[in-house]
C-alpha cells in the first residue's frame, strides 16, 4: 500500500481518483484502513462528500483514526451539524477516542453556536484524560472565544500546564473578538514576559485590538515594538496596521506604510480605499483605484465594494455604475450580504430609488439584507409608506423578514400611527419566533406612539433583561403621551436601581418635568446631570431651557443658555419662546436681533415663536414687521404664522385687517385661524364680523371642540340661543365632547392638579379666596388695564365648562405681568395644560 500513497496527490480531478480507486479495490486493498482513510479524505477534498461517505459505510470496522478524518472533512465543508452526528454514531458504537477527533468536534460545536453541547465535549475530554494535551485546549480557547465565553476560556487558559505561542495569541484574539480590546492588551502586556520571539499571527490581534480602542500614541507604540523586533510584517499586518493607523485617526501614517508596501496588492489597495472612506476622503480613494487598475492589479469582490462607498460619498452615479458594471463582467456575486446593500446605498444617495427597487426585483436570488438597506433609507427620508409597502413586498415574495425588517417596518408603523398594520407585523414576529431587544424596544416605541400605553407597557413589563433603550423608549413613550408623572416614576426607578442613563434618558425626564411643571424635581435632574459629570449635548440644554421657562424660572434658563458652548437655532427658538412665554417680550425681541446679527438665520420655529410672543403682548406693529420679513430669510409662512398674525390683530381690534390676511392667504382657514379671529370679535363685541363671515363658519368641519364651544358661547352672550344650539347640535351629532381644562401646581414637593368644576380638593374653597385677593389686590395697586381685565374677566365670565382654563389664564397673566405685587413667583411652579 506504501507504493501507492503518492498517487493520491497527482490525481487533480476526481474521474482520476475514481480511477485509482477502482484500481484499489481490484489489487484486493478494499478493506485496508489506510487506503480507506485515505480515499475518504481524497473525495472530501475533491469536494465529493457523499462519495467518501460510501467509502466510509463500506468499511466494517473504521478505526479510530478513520472517524476523525471523517468528522475532519465534514467540518472542512462546514456540515458541521453532520460531523457531530458522526461523533455521537462513534461513541455508541464504542470505538476508543483519540486525542485527534476533539479539535474537530469542538470546531464543529464553534461553527454551530451550540454552547452546551461544546460544554459536555469538554467534560469528555478530562473522562477521558487528554486536558493537558496543547492542541486540544488551544481549541478549547478557540471554541469558549467563537462561542463568546471569554471567562471559560481565560478558564482554561489558567489551568493550561505549559502555555506556548499559539495558546497567548488565541487568548489576546479571544479578547478582542469579544469586544475586549483593553484586556487583550493586557494579555499582550504579560506575554512580554514569558521572553517567546512573537511572529506576525500574534501581532495581528494585537494591532486589531489597537484598532478597536483608537489610541494613537497605543498604536505607534505597537507599531514602534514591530519595528524594534523586526517582526515580519507580511500583506497582512501591513494592511491591519494601514486600517489601525486610519481608525486612530493618523491618515498620514496610514499613507507611509501603504506607500512601503513590498508588494502594490489589492489587498493592500483595498485597506487603504476603506481608511480614505472612513476618514470622508472618497475622491483619494477613487485615485487609489484608478492607480491599481494602471499597474494592471485585478480588484476582487471586497475593493469594488469599497469602491461603491465611495462613490455614494461623492454621489457620482456615472462612477458607480461602471464599478456595478465592471462586478457583473467579472462574473461577481452582485446578490450576496455585501454587494446588494453597497449597490442600494450607491443608487439611493445618488437620489435614484427607483432603480434600487428595479436591482432588488431584477434578482433571482434576493438577500433579506438588501431589502432591509432600502427600507432603512426610505425610512431615514421619511419616505414611511414606501417602506411599509416593500416589507410587504418581502412578505408576498416569501423573503423570510428578519430581526431588522421587522423593527424598521415596525418603527414606519409607529411613525405615521398605523396601528393595525403593526398589530398584524406584532403577530408576525410572534409566529416567526423573532422577538428579541431590536423588535421588543421597536414595539414599545410603536405603541407609544400610537397611544396605547397599556400595550407599551405590558411589553416592557414583560422583559427579563431591560436595556436602556427599552427604559428610554418607555420613559418617551409616557412622556409623549401627557403621562409625565409615569414617566418621571421611572426615572427614578432607573436611578434608585442604579441603572445606566443616557443623554436620551435625560431628554425625556426633562421633557416629562416640564411638561406638568415640576421645577424642583426638574432642578434635581440638571444637578445630577453636573455632579454625574455627564457630558450634555445642545439636545438636553435646550431641553433644559424650555423646562426652566415653563416652570417660570426664566433666570435659570438665561443660566443654561449662556453656558452653551454652542447655540443652534434650535436653542435661540427654545429661549425667544421663553421669553415670550413669561411676558417678556422685550428680551424675545432682543434675543431675536442678536441672533440674526450672528448670522444664524431663523427657521419657520422661530419666527412661530416670535409672533406668539409679539400676540401675547399686543406688540402689533413689531409683529406685523417680523411677519413681513419671513420672506427675507427664505422661509415661507404657514398656517401657524397666518394664526399668530390674525390672533395679534384681533386682540388688538384691527379685525379688518385680520379678515383681509385671513382671505389672501394661500390655503383655506383652518378652526385654529377662525378661532383666533371669533376670539378677537369676542373681546371688542364686533357682531358684525361674526355675521360677514357666517357662511365661512358654518362650512367649517374640525375636530376642535375649542371652536365650536368658543363660538356657543359667543352666540349664548349675545343671547342668540338658537344659533348657540345649532353649535352644539353640530358637536352632538359628530360625538364631539369638550374636553376639560385642568391646571397644575407644585407647592411643598407635591403637584396638586385641579380642572372645571373640580371641588374634590379639601382647599378648594381656600383657592378661590386667594384668586379673589388677588384680584382685589390688583385692582387696588391700579392694575386694571386691558391685559388684566381680560384675564379676570375670561375666569369670571367663563361657564363651569371652562373654569380650569380660566383659572389657568388668569394666574399666568398675573403671575408673569405683576412684577411689583408682594408676591414672590419662586414660591409657586406653575403650569396649566390644555387637553
């Protein structure tokens, strides 16, 4: 049999090697086990895996040695489901193990994912004896690490009887695929100890690791103790330490080495076109693939998909369709996990999303991760419906949706509140089994979103192992929804639970504390935030602004908004709308001209803003200036800026010209716009408007309850009752239902609420009586101009109906006006919602 060994290796094909297995079986060798194990690892290698299992079923009694080849070759083609079924048909057919068999299985248990049964593996290993053999527990490293058991692994690292080379360096890899750079950086610390003469394969996860923590001065260091030791430094780790030295930061370093390459590869080519894409320089990444196609170096499958990204980053289509062009004459796998998103992303960022449905459908073979990168971009445009109809498309096309699909088209469901369509998507992750971190916080968000808080909850309840995304997502969701005391319960659950917070956690706490007006709890977050040495983004500060100025601590939010760092329009909106929220509108009006004398230009929030302030304060002439000049910063008015204008003049009497801007504006009045202008008639008693524009109002349909109940009793006290009836017919008849005005107030800690004939609390009748003092307070200091009188007036006049809006109005009006009453406005935190 000696004599025919050699013939294995010169038979290239397999119609050779059956040839020479026929040859074997007529020369009498049919049950010689050498040639047998041979045979059986020929056929594998010729990729005939049911033909070496035939040769193997025809052996009657395969030795040991023969079952390990067998398991070998079926993890080699990664069957690694069918190599553990060889291992357990081996062991009930009492065969005696060999230490040559448990690398292979403990692979196959690695490629697999099955911890457990890696686990009972091991425990045959020491029955058996062999845990002290070096490659059996160098693969025992490999499987804990694969498998993401770091702990077992350093496990079997420390009871190693001699640890060499090989067995450091899987423990420092181990490390750094489990996300543990800094600790396998402590393994390559104490290596330095052990006096071995490391190779390029150890400094590879070491360089890796380097990647991962992105230190400069970390990666020099590493980059120095090579250069010392005159490690070499093969294609490999030179790309590594290209694609270290980008990731750190240090493009110019990275340049060096690529331009000291030995050998000018495209693997090379290929780690400094990726380094260029992430640093943002896509044109130089471009020019170092026109340089390798001039010096005739073949670009493979990963360098035209860097070259894609690149072209995405500049937005050249014409580019990225030769490089499209160029993978499919190359005969390149243009549909598998990593082409198909490449391509989507390249035609969407050059705004051409219909050839990206035209490249999904035009595939025979279409990947679940192109479809998820379409869905993702159509989502980030808020193109939601688009994306809802292709994850439908998936579901008819029997494209089995996985863990992204589901959250992304979850996530569309929620944004534009359609809750049946995520019902039906909420069943199917059930059905598929697919409910993990990304679906379960998708879900919270989407529930929320379409109010059902109850479903929200249920959910969030019901997860063992809470992230601080799901925390958040609950934390928003009762936020959003006028919950806010929930959402401030669990906050403080997170942090009495010692619970990682984060900005978004912080956003919604604040957003919750403003929203009922809990100053002092509102106080106790932004300290936390500063003794935590938490890093505050312009996010939460603007929150924290607009929190402060609804709780009418309008110093504080001063406080906050000069210690920016940064200020966006955003936080200029935040502080104008302040300002006009407290009265004062002088300061609005300043804060407004510094910021334009800055160069940042206002938004449509803004100038909203601005207009309610101007309103507020009867500013008509400053108003009607700032309306004027929206055009001027190239933004175009809408219905909320047509509403400021005619609630400013109405207030002050000129309602015609409010009726005038209200029949030249671009788009029909809404019931917010005839509100205003029915108010204005309301406190100068102009019938006579009402009347001209009866026909507008009796065409109006909304779900406004605040219109319809305005107008009654604008009919009521002019004692027109039949028209007044009509009104509430017309609500009767659309089940519409006022809903009541509430108000809250923070005294002593505690937020006490109260609304329209509400007389459950024991002080009620001590809470009118300081109105009441109040008021005869004001009047006796002279405090009885226009402002005033419309304030107590509304509370006076108003029905039961309204009486918690009226209170509401009345005390904002004083409290942000009578600057010089003896009273103290930080005893009270106020804030009055209207539902």
């Amino acid at each position: 049999m000696t004599l025919y060994m050699p013939l294995f290796s010169c038979c290239k094909t397999l119609r050779t090697l059956i040839q020479l297995h026929a040859h074997l079986l007529y020369s009498g060798f049919r049950y010689d086990p050498q040639a047998t194990t041979k045979l059986i690892e020929s056929y594998a290698q010729m990729g005939s895996l049911q033909s070496a299992r035939l040769v193997f079923e025809t052996f009657k009694n395969p030795d040991p040695f023969m079952w390990g080849v067998l398991i070998k070759c079926h993890v080699w083609s990664h069957f690694y489901g069918e190599a553990l079924s060889f291992y357990k048909e081996m062991l009930l057919s009492g065969t005696q193990l060999s230490r040559f068999i448990f690398p292979s299985v403990l692979r196959a248990c690695a490629g697999l994912g099955d911890l457990g049964f890696g686990a009972k593996v091991h425990g045959r290993i020491i029955k058996s004896g062999y845990e002290g053999d070096d490659v059996i527990e160098t693969s025992l490293l490999v499987t804990y690490g694969e498998l993401g058991c770091r702990n077992d692994a350093r496990k079997v690292f420390d009871y190693m009887p001699t640890r060499d080379l090989v067995s450091w360096s899987t423990m420092i890899s181990c490390y750094v695929d489990n996300g543990e750079a800094s600790l396998g950086m402590e393994m390559f610390r104490l290596l330095g100890y052990e006096g071995f003469e490391l190779d390029s394969v150890t400094m590879l996860s070491v360089v890796e690791a380097c990647s991962e923590l992105r230190s400069s001065r970390l990666a020099s260091s590493v980059h120095g103790y090579i250069l010392q030791r005159r490690i070499e430094t093969c294609g490999s780790l030179d790309n590594s330490l290209i694609v270290m030295y980008s990731k750190c930061d240090d493009l110019y370093s990275a340049e060096r080495i690529f331009m000291n390459v030995d050998t000018f590869n495209v693997t090379s080519c290929t780690a400094m076109i990726s380094s260029y894409n992430r640093s943002g320089r896509f044109r130089n990444a471009l020019e170092v693939f026109f340089k390798m196609l001039d010096s005739k170096v073949e670009p493979n499958a990963f360098n035209i998909i860097c070259v894609l990204g690149s072209c995405s980053g500049l937005g050249c289509l014409r580019e990225g369709k030769s490089a499209h062009c160029y993978a499919v004459r190359r005969n390149m796998d243009v549909e598998d996990d990593y082409f198909g998103p490449a391509l989507v992303e390249l035609y969407s960022e050059c705004g051409n999303l219909g050839y990206c449905e035209k490249f999904l459908h035009a595939n025979t073979e279409r990947n679940v991760v192109s479809w998820n990168m379409l869905m993702s971009v159509y989502n980030h445009q808020g193109l939601l419906n688009e994306a809802l109809l292709l994850f439908v498309q998936m579901h008819k096309k029997r494209i089995l949706a996985d863990s992204f699909s589901l959250s992304t088209s979850i996530s569309a469901c929620g944004d534009i509140g359609s809750l049946v369509l995520g019902n039906q998507i909420h069943g199917h992750a059930i059905k598929r089994g697919f409910l993990n971190e990304f679906v379960l916080n998708a879900l919270i968000d989407m529930y929320s979103k379409c109010g059902c808080l109850d479903k929200a909850y249920s959910i969030f309840d019901d997860i063992k192992h809470k992230s601080i995304i799901a925390w958040n997502s609950m934390i928003c969701g009762f936020s959003h929804n006028g919950n806010s005391l929930e959402a401030i319960k669990l906050f403080d659950e997170m942090c009495l639970n010692h619970i990682g917070i984060d900005e978004v956690t912080l956003l919604c706490a604040v957003q919750a504390c403003s929203q009922i007006g809990n100053l002092r709890k509102g106080k106790w977050i932004h300290h936390k935030l500063i003794v935590d040495g938490i890093v505050i983004d312009p996010f939460v500060d603007t929150a924290l602004i607009d929190m402060y100025c609804k709780c009418g601590d309008l110093r504080a939010a001063q406080r906050v908004f000069h210690s920016m760092s940064e200020r966006s329009v955003v936080s200029w909106s935040a502080m104008i709308s302040g300002y006009g929220m407290n009265g004062a509108v002088d300061s609005a009006i300043a804060c407004f001209a510094e910021m334009v004398n800055l160069g940042i230009k206002p938004n449509s929030v803004t100038f909203t803003n601005i207009l309610a302030a101007c309103s507020h304060s009867g500013y008509v002439e400053e108003g009607k200036s700032y309306f004027d000049s929206m055009r001027e910063f190239s933004v175009e008015p809408k219905w909320e800026h047509f509403a400021c204008v005619v609630d400013l003049l109405s207030r002050s009497g000129d309602l015609e010209e409010a009726y005038r801007i209200i029949n030249t504006m671009p788009f029909p009045a809404d019931a917010t716009i005839w509100g205003a202008f029915l108010n204005g008639c309301r406190i100068h008693q102009r019938i006579d408007m009402i009347e001209r524009i009866r026909n507008d109002l009796s065409n109006m349909i909304t779900n406004d309850t605040g219109y319809y109940t305005l107008l009654s009793n604008i009919y009521a006290e002019e004692g027109k009752w039949g028209a007044s009836t009509e009104v509430r017919s017309v609500m009767k008849s659309t089940s519409l239902k006022k809903v009541p005005g509430y108000s809250t107030i923070e005294v002593d800690r505690r937020v006490y609420r109260f609304g329209a004939g509400d007389t459950s609390s024991w002080q009620m009748k001590e809470i009118y009586d300081v109105l009441e003092n109040i008021q005869s307070l004001a009047l006796q200091q002279g405090y009885r101009d226009h402002n005033y009188t419309t304030a107590f007036d509304f509370y006076e006049g108003n029905n039961v109906e309204n009486e918690g809006r009226g209170l509401a109005t009345a005390y904002r009006t004083i409290s942000t006006s009578m600057k010089t009453l003896p009273i103290k406005s930080e005893e009270l935190s106020y804030k009055s919602c209207y539902l």
